[in-house]
C-alpha cells in the first residue's frame, strides 16, 4: 500500500438522520479566524473588511490546515447534536454522523485530541485508516467479443443456477468500491452514491468497482460477461477514489447508506488497516438488518484484513481455474468460504473488458450467489484445502440451486 492519501481528505458538510445540519470545516475556521481578531484595537469597519478577506483565504488555505489535523472514528452519547458541538468547539469539523450506530466521523487538530477523550459525550476515539482495492494491476484490456462465460461463474455453476431461473430478481446488491461505469452496455446500475464528493457522480473512475460488478451481475445478453446474478439490481456506492484509496470512515458511511438503503448484499472488495471497534459495530447494525456483507480477505499472502475479519462479515479468499490456492490470497481466521479470483474477465470502466487477479474478484463471486437467494455455506465444495485457506469450502451456485452436487460441469 502506498503512502498517498486520498483525494478526500477535505471535510464536507454532512446532514445526519435527525435534519441536524453539520458545519463544514472552512466555516469553523472561519470563526476561529474571527475570534483571533477580537481585542485588536483595529474599528469596527475595517474588521468586518478583514473578517470577509479571511473568510475567502480561509477557503483557500482549507487543504493545507487539513493536513495538520487527523481523521477519527469515534462513538458517542446521544444526541449526536451535543457531541458534534464538543468536536466544533474544539476547532474541528465532522465528516460524518452515522445512522445506524451512535458514532460520528471527525477531523480534528492533534492539540484537541486530549481533550475531547475526557468529554463524558464522547466514549471511544479510534483513528481513521487508509483502505484500498484488493485487485493486481490489469494486463491489457481486450476488445467486447460476443458473450462467453467466464471460467469462474462456470466453476461456481451459477449457469445451472441460471437455468432454474435463479438470476437475481429483485436483489440489491451494492458495490461499496470506487462506482461503476454507468453506461457500460454489459451493466446496468439502479442507483447509487457517491460518499467522497455527494456532488458528484458515482461512476467509476478507476475500473476496479465496474470489474467487481460484472462479475455479479453482468447482464445476460449478447456481448461480453455473464455474471452470477444477472437480473440483480446493482448499486454504486463509491468510497474510493481515482486511485482505488479511501478512509474508514467513508467506507462506513457508504456500508452505513447500504442499511439504511435495504440494501439486500453489500460486496467489499477492499481492505487494510486495523481492527476498529466502530467499524464493527456497524457490521453487526447491518446483520441485525438482514444485510449481507461480504469482503475480499486480501492479497498479501498473511492474514486476513479488515473488513474481511469482522464478525458478520463473509470473508472471501481466492483460488484459480485449477482449485489451487492463490498464491496472493491472505488465509486465516476470517476466512469464510473462497471463490474464483485468477484471471477474472469482467467488464471495466469505459464500456470495455480486462482480465484481473485478486481476492477482489473473489469476493463478488459470493455476493452474487448470495444475491440469488441461495445458501452458501451447506453447499460450498470441499476442494480439498486447508480450512484456514478455504473456510467452508468453494462456494457452488449449482448445487445450491439444484441440489446436485457436480464440481463446475457444464449443465446437467
Ligand atoms: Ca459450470
Ligand atoms: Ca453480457
Ligand atoms: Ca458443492
């Protein structure tokens, strides 16, 4: 992983479940800029001139006293209102305020941290993190031919799934990643949101997040993929940015939508830094709400990261066209069930196609199985690893929808 940040690091205004309306960090550094100016003997004119002329630098100067300060996921006492106000007035400003957990995403100075620790309001500080895509870099995009079937739905039998009209009708399914191309002639994409600037588009600008969606739901047509489930509504949640990074506590805000959403199956193909007790928390919000998550394990060939090792989240790893484990693929505790993720074709940003590796593609390989409706766990093959590399097993669409046990045959 890299040590860029990402390009989200400025705050946003945020409005909260309750109609509270957060202030945005440039106006609080506005204040701040205000308060520094009373007790100067200057008249009354001429502050009112300065105080203008600062809040327009202060704008300006934004991403640079940004830097200076840190992100953190924090949980709080109700109400949210009362805490926010605890962060502002200590010069801080809040990302998010989450709906579906007593938590609230903030960016504060360094200075401030002590303090807020010993609020009554506030009951947990964790750092924000550093996120980022599970998939290798792609070859070389090939041209859209006519319609094959890739060799991991083959190998999973989603197509037998397909012919006893198991296809995804109805389900949501989000795709919590960097957005999907949504004019790709392979996709189609029924909503979405854009977590890192909500006044843009939640189209791909990457093409890892439009790779992960073909291989759920790439439409049943003439051209290109087929994926697990192609009848599947498919949502575009982005949270990561151009360069497949993002915070924590995006992400949260974007597993955060998905609940509040309905949504039915949440795909994370992504992961990285620590275990954090807010993110957790959520992931069990959204178990008691009947809302699916699965997570790719990763790629560093060791343990297995977050969000892939939270309780309630189906962590994913990977095998090849052979059964064999990926040589990349993290194993461990966590690891729940593993799927195809060796040389995936599937759809990419800019209507094309490419070949990608990873736990990545592992994982939405489950998510659409699970967008079928059908369970996973009974079913998944035992190909014959270590359960710490294959948990329950390959997951098999087939036989969930058919009952016939039959590893990656062409249709009975
Ligand atoms: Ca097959
Ligand atoms: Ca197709
Ligand atoms: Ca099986």
């Amino acid at each position: 992983m890299s040590g860029r940040q990402p390009s989200g690091v400025r705050s946003i205004p945020v409005r909260a479940a309750s109609g509270l309306v957060v202030c945005s960090g440039r106006l609080l550094q506005q204040s701040c800029f205000i308060r520094k100016l009373k007790g100067t003997k200057m008249k009354l004119q001429t502050r009112f001139l300065l105080s203008f002329l600062i809040l327009v630098c202060a704008i300006l100067v934004c991403p640079s006293d940004a830097q200076q300060s840190g992100r953190y996921i924090v949980t709080i006492q109700a109400p949210t209102e009362q805490a926010a106000e605890a962060v502002m007035r200590a010069g801080g400003s809040v990302i998010h305020v989450y709906d579906n957990i007593p938590a609230i995403a903030i960016q504060v100075p360094a200075q401030a941290l002590a303090g807020l620790q010993r609020n009554p309001l506030i009951v947990d500080i964790e750092p924000d993190s550093i996120v980022s895509t599970m998939a290798k870099p792609p070859k070389q995009p090939p041209t859209p031919p006519a319609q094959t079937l890739p060799w991991g739905i083959n190998r999973i039998d989603a197509e037998w799934a397909h012919a006893k009209d198991y296809l995804g009708q109805g389900a949501k399914v989000a795709v919590v990643d960097t957005g999907i191309d949504l004019t790709h002639p392979d996709l189609g994409v029924a909503g979405g949101i854009n977590i890192i600037n909500p006044a843009k588009s939640y189209a791909d600008d990457n093409g890892h997040g439009t790779h992960v969606a073909g291989i759920i739901a790439a439409r049943d047509n003439a051209i290109g993929v087929i994926g697990v489930a192609p009848a599947a509504s498919l949502y575009a949640v982005k949270v990561l940015n151009r360069s497949g990074m993002g915070w924590t506590s995006d992400i949260m805000a974007g597993v955060d939508w998905c609940i509040t959403e309905g949504m039915d199956v949440v795909n994370m193909s992504l992961g990285g830094g620590s275990y954090i007790q807010e993110f957790q928390n959520l992931c069990d919000a959204a178990a008691a709400a009947e809302v699916q998550i699965v997570a790719a394990a990763g790629n560093e060939s060791g343990a297995v990261s977050y969000p892939a090792a939270y309780a309630n989240v189906i962590g994913v790893s990977a095998t090849d066209s052979s059964d064999a484990f990926a040589s990349f693929s993290n194993f461990g505790i966590g690891v729940d069930i593993a799927a195809p993720g060796v040389s995936i074709y599937s759809t990419y940003k800019g209507g094309g196609y490419a070949t990608l590796s990873g736990t990545s593609m592992a994982a939405p390989h489950v998510a659409g199985t699970l967008a079928l409706s059908l369970n996973i766990f009974t079913t998944a093959d035992d190909i014959e690893l270590p359960a710490i590399q294959q948990g329950d097993g390959l997951v098999d669409a087939g036989e969930a929808a058919t009952g016939i046990e039959d590893y990656g045959d062409d249709l009975p």
